[in-house]
C-alpha cells in the first residue's frame, strides 16, 4: 500500500496490542499476510525471557531440544506447569544446534525400536503440533554396506526391524545408485559399495526449530525458560532427596529435577553425588558451500567414517567421527573432518571440487552400549535423561514424551522402562554399539 | 596436541593410541560385590578438567604413559611411563 508510512499501517492493523498478543498468535496465513504489510518488522518474541521464581514443581537442567520437549508434553500432557528449565547458555546451542539433523528409527534392539519408532510417529506431524515448521523431511536415509561383515548386519537389522513392524528394506549397489544418482558403485573404490539398508520415511529436521518450536509451545504454558542460568549446585535435605538448585542466578527450590545436559551430564550428576557410566567426547560435523539441489537423501557409511545430506539452503551437511580422546572443548582434531572428506570424495567423485564453509564441534555423552539412560536415579527427585551420545536428535520429541511422563508419574512410561541407569548392574544392557560406531 | 612421552620427547598425539580413564581399579579376583565390579567395568571419571588418562606410544617406543591432561584446554600437566621401564625413566625425566 503505497502512501501509507509503515508504521501507521502496524498500528492500524493491531491497535494497542504489541507483544503480549503476539506471542500468543498462532502462526497460519492470515497473520502472515497482516505482516508481510509491515514487512515482517513486527513478528513479536515467540517466548518470554523471565526471571527464576524462588520455586518450582519441576527444574530441568538443560534447555536442549530434550529438555524443552520434557517441559512441553510435561504442561500439554500432564498438565504440570509450574516448570523452569534453567539453560546455561541460550537454548538450544548446545548438541540440539551443533547437529547434522539425520532422524531415523531403524535400530537393532526391541528396546530401542519402541523408543526411537515412538519418536518416528511424533515426527510426522510435528510441525501441525507445534505450530511451528520443524522442517521434517522424509527424504530417506540408506546406510552403506561396504565389506561381507556390513552386509550381514544390515540385512540382520532389516530382519529385525521388518519383524517389529519398523520400516527397513535392504537394497543392491545398483539400487542405491538409482535412489542416490551422485553415489559411485564402482568396484575398484578401497571400500565398493556393496549393497545399503534404506529406511524411506527417515530423513532431516531442522534443529533449530525443533528446539524453538518445543520452546514457543512450552512458553504458551507458562513454563519459564531461564537463560544464562548455569546450574552450580543441587542441594538435598536430611532424607537425601533434592531440595533445589543453586544456580548462578540464586537458589531456585525444586521438588524434582530432570537432568537432561548432554555432554555436561556427568558434572551435573557430580554435584549430586551420582557416579555416572559416560564419557563426554568431541564430535564434528561441516557444510559446504551452498549449491543448487544435486543431492536427494541422506547417505550413512559407518565403515569409511562418513554421511552426508543436502539443506534446504543447499550447503551439504557432512557429519564426521568422534576424537579418540574425551574433551569439553567443542573442538576436535582437524585429521577427524579431513578424513571424513576423503571417504566423501571417493563416494561422491562430484562433489571432489566443493569448498568448505564452516566446521565445528560438541561434546557428546556416550554410554557403554550406545543406548540413552531415561529414569529415576538412586537420589529422590532427581531423575535423568542422557547419553543419547552421537544419536539423540532424532529422539527428542520422544523422549521428551516419555521423559515427561517419568517426571509427572514418578515412575517411567513403559517405552523408556529398559532405559535404566541400573542397567550397567543388572547387565540387562541395549547394545546398539555396532549400530551407531560412528553414526547417527 | 603434543605429547612428550619421557622416552621419545614431543609427539603428536597421532602417534599415540588413547586408553581411556587411567583411575579405574580393577577389584581383587575374589571380590563379590557387584556394585564394585560395575563401577570397574562402566563408571568413568569424566571430569571437567584435569584427567587422567592412559597413552599408548604405538608409533614410538611402544611404552603406555599416563598423563595428566585438562579435557577442556588439552593442556598437559604431567606425563609418566607405565610399565618395567617406569623407574629409571620416571627418576630423569619430569614429564610434561
Ligand atoms: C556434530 C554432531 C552431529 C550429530 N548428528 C546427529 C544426527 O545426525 N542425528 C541425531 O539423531 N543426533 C545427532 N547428534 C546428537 C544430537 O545432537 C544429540 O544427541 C541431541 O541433540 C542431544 O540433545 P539434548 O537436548 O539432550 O542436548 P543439548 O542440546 O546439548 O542440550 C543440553 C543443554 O544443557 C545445557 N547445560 C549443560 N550443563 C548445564 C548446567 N550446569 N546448567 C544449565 N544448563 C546446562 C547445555 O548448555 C545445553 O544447552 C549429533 C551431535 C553432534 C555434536
Ligand atoms: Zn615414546
């Protein structure tokens, strides 16, 4: 509208109301054409930035994708919202922001199937959920089989998957080439591709998303999200059980408190006396320079230590090991993306010529058998959810769900049950080792 | 990240194999308490600073050290062998 000053037309179209009703709003077409009038200048903040009240029903320690889908289905579902997740940093810019996205469910165990293919079904339509698009892509991930001992356990996978109704279906070279066209088949490769297990309805999410999304739909439930807010300390009382936290914004009093911090796990439980069976690692990723659309799923290879997908923005997005060593630093060796590198160029000739554009690090919790640990611990009140290591993205909105459900109840849903941290003792362990070496 | 292994001097670590939490204790043979034996086989320190790790000088003299590295800086504080060399080596060398 040609004549009318911007900022008239905003308050024509919204009298008086700024902010408050804003971050209520819900996104749909009609609030997007009201803003595009004002050039997209007056979106209001999607969450609120509150101070810490003196105390809460639950604290949870992390402001992760997990953490903020705990505190989302803890208010939608349980109606528990007398909540704070108290974040160090800023939301989200831990391993939820540092992540190369690949969301998929076709692990070896029943155990993990059920948890992994519970946060498959919440994918689907995450975004109708949320009201927010977390960018769910269905693209496909195929995982490569490289050497007879890649080939058995994939088709082992496959197996087991398809007899616990979880999609996985096995493919030829020649195969994986027509649903992959950039990939080299060609025998004389140091490790030819013999054959990929693919599961269709795996693929990418954006993680930022995830994360904002979980966080604007928590926010509209009066949960209050802390920021720059380090937990230092956990006190408990005479009986043992947790009292609260100290925190470097004062004392906050909690009557429970779901640890749910990543790579920081161990420090955390620390404070709390609980001896935990994780190591924090460095693990990298990179992306490319942006080019247009050439790549059309997201391939794996756990034996040449690479896998590789294409944004929406068109950079690729390659994830590569971890270090051999364990370390907080967010950094890792430059050997560990430079190899990775290698093994692209020879799978992908195309690509021998693309510029890389950023590399960077997290710090990754990694348990004995490669499967998370969600429940109670031996401390009242304190309850835990880690070591989803090098894999946990693509777990968040469910094992924000079953976490939720744990912390509300006392007592974990029956997906998560297995998922104890006695189960280092019992020896009932969840090896998914061979299935995630490097992967995710 | 560089290593000074008491028997070669300054290496990069690329020559070295990484052996994990050098403070685990393994129980006595007879030792039944399960809680203990756990503790040996899964718990591990991962502290935020300084920790103490085992080495493998694979591409040198072969010697297992232990060193003393702060996880978030990579800084070494101390470098000691392991092994039938450990006394001689440790008495003129110290370290870092
Ligand atoms: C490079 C890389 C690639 C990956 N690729 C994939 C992939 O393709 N697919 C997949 O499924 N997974 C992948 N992962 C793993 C995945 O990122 C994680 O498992 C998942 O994001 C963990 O989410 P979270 O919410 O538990 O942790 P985080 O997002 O790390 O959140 C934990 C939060 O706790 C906060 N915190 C820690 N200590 C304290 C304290 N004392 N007080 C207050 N706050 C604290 C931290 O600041 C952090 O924000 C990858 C990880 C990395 C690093
Ligand atoms: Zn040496």
């Amino acid at each position: 509208m040609p004549g009318v000053p911007k900022r008239r037309l905003d308050l024509w179209l919204r009298p008086g109301k700024k902010g408050r009703q804003r971050q209520m709003s819900r996104f749909n077409f009609w609030e997007l054409a009201k803003n595009a009038l004002s050039a997209h200048e007056n979106w209001g903040r999607q969450w609120r930035a509150p101070e810490p009240k003196g105390e809460y029903d639950v604290v949870i320690i992390g402001a992760g994708g997990h953490g903020l889908a705990t505190a989302y289905y803890l208010a939608k579902e349980h109606g528990v919202t007398n909540v704070a997740v108290l974040e160090k940093g800023w939301l989200g810019g831990g391993n939820t922001g540092r992540n190369t996205t690949i969301v998929r469910s076709n692990y070896l165990w029943e155990e993990s199937e059920g948890l992994y293919d519970h946060a498959m079904d919440l994918w689907q339509n995450l975004s109708q959920e949320l009201n927010y698009n977390v960018m769910y892509s269905a693209r496909g991930v195929m995982m490569l089989a490289h050497t007879i001992h890649d080939v058995q356990v994939f088709k082992r996978h496959v197996y087991a998957n398809r007899l616990a109704g979880v999609q996985n279906e096995w493919l030829t070279a020649e195969e994986a080439k027509e649903y992959c066209p950039p990939l080299n088949i060609s025998k004389n490769m140091r490790y030819p591709v013999l054959g990929a297990a693919l599961q269709r309805k795996a693929g990418v999410a954006r993680h930022d998303a995830v994360a904002w999304g979980y966080a604007r739909g928590a926010d509209k439930y009066g949960v209050d999200i802390i920021q720059n807010c380090a937990v230092t300390g956990i006190r408990r009382g005479a009986d043992g059980a947790v009292e609260g936290v100290e925190t470097s914004r004062g004392f906050i009093r909690a009557k429970k408190i779901g640890v749910v911090a990543a790579g920081h796990t161990t420090t955390v439980m620390d404070m709390a006396g609980v001896r935990m069976p994780l190591e924090s690692y460095p693990l990298q990723a990179l992306v490319s320079e942006p080019v247009k659309p050439c790549f059309p799923c997201v391939v794996m290879s756990n034996t040449i230590h690479a896998y590789m997908s294409q944004s929406d923005k068109g950079e690729l997005v390659i994830g590569a090991g971890t270090d051999q060593y364990i370390s907080y630093s967010q950094t890792g060796g430059l050997q560990i993306p430079a190899h990775t590198i290698e093994a692209i160029c020879e799978l992908f000739p195309m690509f021998r010529r693309m510029r890389m554009l950023r590399n960077w690090g997290g710090t990754v919790d990694v348990t004995p058998d490669r499967s998370p640990i969600i429940g109670k611990t031996p401390v009242p009140g304190l309850f835990v959810n880690c070591g989803w290591g090098t894999g946990g993205f693509k777990a968040t909105p469910g094992s924000g769900h079953v976490f939720a459900h744990t912390l509300a109840k006392g007592e974990p849903h029956p997906i998560n049950a297995p998922f104890t941290l006695d189960r280092y003792r019992t020896g009932r362990l969840i090896d998914e080792a061979a299935a995630a070496a490097v992967a995710h | 990240m560089l290593i000074h292994c008491p028997a070669c001097g300054p290496r990069s670590h690329h020559e070295f194999t990484y052996g994990g939490d050098a403070t685990i204790v393994r129980p006595a043979p007879d030792d039944t308490d399960i809680a203990r034996w756990q503790a040996f086989v899964y718990d591990r320190e991962n502290p935020r600073g300084d920790h103490q790790e085992l080495w493998h000088h694979v591409f040198g003299c072969r010697h297992w050290l232990k060193v003393t590295r702060n996880v978030t800086t990579h800084d070494i504080s101390a470098v000691e062998l392991l092994g039938p060399h450990a006394k001689d080596a440790n008495a003129g060398e110290a370290g870092r």
